[in-house]
C-alpha cells in the first residue's frame, strides 16, 4: 500500500503522522511511504533521513493526497486538507470531531473513510493512542498551569509550591483518567496542594493508592465542584466521553466565584472544553482571561513538546497503521472490534453513535458499514 504522509498545519503544530523508525517498518513490509518535504522538520528530521528509509520526498501536501492510499497524520484535516481528501481513500489522525461541525460535514462529503485515534479502544476498555498524548497533556497541564499563575500572564503571582512559611497552590483536577492522573503527579512533584474529583469510586481508590495521603481524592457532586473549584488556584479540565463533547462541569457563575488570578487548563477543549467560559486557543496566542479567570485552552498542547509527543504517538499507532497497509481497511476493521471503535466517518455516513449525537446527525453502525 501506499502510505502518505503529509506536513502538519494547524497553527504550531510540529508533530508527524510517522518518525523514521515507522517508516523503516512500513518499507520493511514491502509498502511504500510518501512523505511531504519538511514534515519532520518540527521534530529535527530531516528529508534525506526519511529518503535513506526508502521513502520517496515530495514537495507539496496536494501530491501526498493525491497519491497515498492511506493518509496518516496527527491533528484533524484542516478545511484546506479536506478539499484535497477523495472518496476510496482512508485518513487515520485525531478527529475529534464532536467540536468539528464543519469539519465532519466536509469529511461526510469527500467520501473518505476516517478513523480516529481518539476513539480506537482496547480490551481492557482503554484509548490506547489517546494515552500517549493524554499522558503529555496531563504533564504539561500544570507545568503552563505553574507559569500562568505568575503575573505576566495575567496570574496571580503564585509559586505553585510555595515556599517555606507561605501556602503552597490549590490545585483541583476534574477527572482522574491519563490527563488527571499525570497532571495529580506533577502537581505533587512540584508540592502543590492537590484535590482530584472523579465520579467513579473504583478509580478514586486506585489514586488512593498510588498516591496515599498526598493526595486527597472527592467523589464528583455539583457540591464538590462548587467547593473545590472556587477555592483553587490551578483547575484542570480533565474529563472524556470518548467520541462525545465534553460535559460543562463549571459554569461561568462558578468561575466568577474564582479568585482573580487564578488559573483554568481545559485539556478536554479538544472535545468543546469543560468550563462554559472556554474557547479553544491556539500555542501562538494560549491564553485569554474571562471573569478574572485566566484560561489555557490550546487544542494540541502536545504539539509544543513536538519530538516527544511524535515517537510516544508513533510507539501507539504503528500496529494500526500496519494493520491497515497490510490487511487493506475492510479486513482491519472487521477482524478487530478496537480498531472498527475507531471509524468516524465512512463513505457519507457518521459511524460513530457518540460522535452523531453531539452534531445531531444520523449514524451508521460501523460493523454494518464495512460488513462484506
């Protein structure tokens, strides 16, 4: 098969759909890789490296598309990508498109089959290409958390924490999946005060577990949130439904309640964010401040941290990706139920019932979409 991958974007976006080591793979397999001159520059690779793999460099993204078969990427196509998409061809990259109306309606009319790393499971009920880059997010979530509470960004002028005789930060994490879990971590790591709020009961005590008393873990009630937030000086956004937007668990009533200066990371802005005061964001221009409040809503925080978000994403993806060259789209996604979880959009018809309901749109079962 023919593997195109083409040059990120989105706005500050430096990751690649494939790192050298996945091209020497896919060749390895007697399949032919595609890649758009400069695509691994962001993450300090260069053309010739992916050309000594046997892959064949071409200069512009309208080639790439043209030709591949299969196109592998990272963030959603943007409105010019999906002009370029043709019906017959598989795209497989993030999607998240619960909060991609006009995205969707142009990937319904390419007739292009989509499937999405956000929404492929696992046997054990996990996002296993979610958790690479849930995982970075969650890390990063306090680390610009920590800056934005100093005064330059419109902060409160907080060391996270603290110092001896001053009170370390409050910091409260909606949601204890990757995102909380690695952001409860570093939050610990850098001796901030820290509260995750979780609706599931076994989850809550496995926290309980890993982190014993530094860590101090609530059952999720309006009553909770209200508490907890309006006391914080750092929120993180952390919730998932996979394929679905985001639940809004802080209102803009609730924010107002927060004390000016203080910090709010929405890392589920890629599903329309958590809070009702978020808009997404952008690396070049991260933050903006509502009701006292400064927000960080950017929707690839791992593109800052380029090279290692690419190879973790890389380490998850491959298997799929040489699933898919090598058995051919229908097959893969007949012969494994965690990959079909996967399909978004199949040759007009929304395949995913999560992703239909938050756009109000019919759906297609995916099993009935590529049966035969």
């Amino acid at each position: 098969m023919l593997i195109g991958v083409p040059k990120e974007i989105k706005t500050h976006e430096y990751r690649v759909g494939l790192v050298p080591a996945s091209v020497r793979e896919l060749v390895h397999h007697g399949h032919s890789v595609l890649v758009q001159s400069g695509a691994g520059e962001g993450i300090g690779v260069g053309d010739e490296a992916y050309r000594g793999l046997g892959a064949e460099v071409v200069a512009s993204a309208a080639e790439v598309f043209s030709r591949a078969d299969l196109i592998v990427k990272v963030k959603e196509p943007q409105l010019g990508e999906c002009a370029l998409l043709r019906e017959g061809q598989v795209l497989f990259t993030y999607l998240h498109l619960a909060a991609e109306p006009e995205i969707t309606r142009r990937l319904l009319a390419s007739g292009v089959t989509a499937i999405a790393y956000e929404t492929v499971t696992d046997r054990r009920g996990g996002l296993p290409l979610l958790a690479p880059m849930s995982e970075v997010a969650g890390r990063m979530a306090v680390q610009v958390g920590a800056h934005c509470l100093e005064k330059e960004p419109g902060g409160a002028g907080i060391l996270l924490g603290g110092v001896p005789g001053v009170a370390a930060a409050s910091v409260v994490i909606l949601g204890g999946g990757v995102v909380g879990t690695n952001a409860a971590r570093v939050a610990m790591g850098m001796e901030a005060k820290v509260v995750v709020i979780d609706k599931s009961l076994p989850r809550l005590y496995e926290l309980d577990l890993q982190f014993g008393a530094k860590l101090t873990t609530i059952y999720a009630t309006v009553d909770a949130i209200e508490t907890y937030v309006a006391e914080a000086d750092l929120v993180v956004g952390a919730v998932l439904v996979p394929g679905a937007a985001a639940p809004r668990l802080v209102s803009r009533k609730l924010v107002k309640r927060m004390r000016r200066g203080s910090v709010m990371v929405d890392v589920s802005i890629d599903q329309g964010g958590c809070f009702e005061t978020s808009r997404p964001t952008t690396h070049a221009n991260p933050t903006y401040v509502e009701e006292g409040v400064v927000h960080y809503c950017v929707t690839n925080m791992p593109g800052a941290v380029a090279r290692t978000s690419a190879f973790a994403l890389n380490n998850a993806t491959l298997p799929f990706v040489l699933a898919l060259a090598g058995k051919g789209f229908p097959r893969a996604l007949r012969e494994d139920p965690h990959l079909l979880a996967g399909l978004n959009v199949h040759r007009g018809d929304v395949t995913h019932a999560a992703v239909a309901a938050a756009l109000g749109l019919s759906h297609r079962e995916a099993a009935a979409a590529v049966a035969g």
